[in-house]
C-alpha cells in the first residue's frame, strides 16, 4: 500500500473517531466507493484531474445531499478534491481494514449473487474465524456477476467458491 493511501485511511479513521461513527462511515464510504466505481460516467468525472478541484467537489456534493452523512461528503470531497479520486476505492479499503484491526478483528468481503441473510453472514463469520486467524467482521456485496455460492476476500486471500469457478474446474478436468 503506498503511503498517501495509508495516510489518507489514518485520516478518514481519525475524523470517523472524532464524530464517534466509524461503523456507518465505514458502511457509507463503501457504498459510495462501489456507486462511484459502478457508473463509467460519473467515475471519469470524479478522477479527471483536468476538471477544476471546485467542480469535482460539486459532483461529489450534488451526488451524495441527503444521501450520506457530512463527514462522508466531506472525507470523498477531500479526496476527489486533491485529485486522489483514482485512489478512492484503495482508500476506503484501508480505512475499513485499519477500522477493523482496531477493534481486533479483520475485513472479510463476500461477493454474492442475492443479500446474506444474518444467519448466513453470522455462519461464515464462524467458518471464516480460523482463515483469518481471528475474529472476521463480514462485508456482503450483491454482485449478479457472481451467479451463485460466494467469492470472498481476506486482505490478498481469495476464497473462490463461486459456482462460475467450479464448472470451470469441471471443464479443465474434463
């Protein structure tokens, strides 16, 4: 990880402090990092530095009233706005990452085809426990790419139980 991206999840984990809601920061800057990296447009907008500052600062403004609370507005305008808005999303995960290691546990991301329900989420915790050599705080995205079963992602460890994954184990065994 280079060091303006470390430094940037320090920040974002000191002003979540500060505000006392690092949980629904850390769930916000996800959801607008994947919103952001989902639309073409609006991605090429944030990350072209030949924009001025003020104007990506609008777009993020405009994009996120009502939608995300101030602090959030305010950590992505201050990213997008030092031209750093390419970098967002290894931001975020950091951030989360240092988020998780300070409560002692680590960030497990569960790319699914539909929502785990609390069960589900509360099993794979468990089963996950002894991968990542403690406690897992799971992060569910809905991804229809995925088909069916779950990809899921423990720092650089990838876990591909995807059912896309299997039948192409099928068709090279075959």
């Amino acid at each position: 990880m280079t060091s303006h991206i470390a430094g940037y999840a320090q920040a974002f984990l000191s002003v979540a402090r500060a505000e006392g809601n690092v949980d629904v920061t850390r769930s916000q800057l996800g959801d607008v990092s994947r919103a952001i990296a989902g639309n073409d447009e609006l991605s090429s907008s944030l990350n072209n530095n030949l924009l001025p500052a003020a104007t990506r600062i609008q777009i993020v403004d405009d994009i996120l009233d009502g939608k995300a609370s101030d602090t959030v507005r305010s950590l992505v305008s201050m990213v997008v706005g030092a031209g750093r808005g390419r970098d967002l999303g290894a931001i975020v995960q950091a951030f989360s990452d240092q988020a998780a290691a300070s409560s002692g546990k680590r960030v497990a991301t569960v790319r699914t085809a539909v929502a785990l329900t609390d069960d589900q989420k509360q099993r794979l915790a468990h089963a996950l426990k002894a991968q990542a050599g403690g406690e897992v705080e799971l992060e569910n995205i809905v991804d229809p790419d995925v088909v069916g079963g779950a990809v899921t992602t423990i720092g650089d460890t990838i876990i591909d139980g995807s059912v896309r994954s299997r039948l192409n184990q099928l068709r090279d065994t075959l």
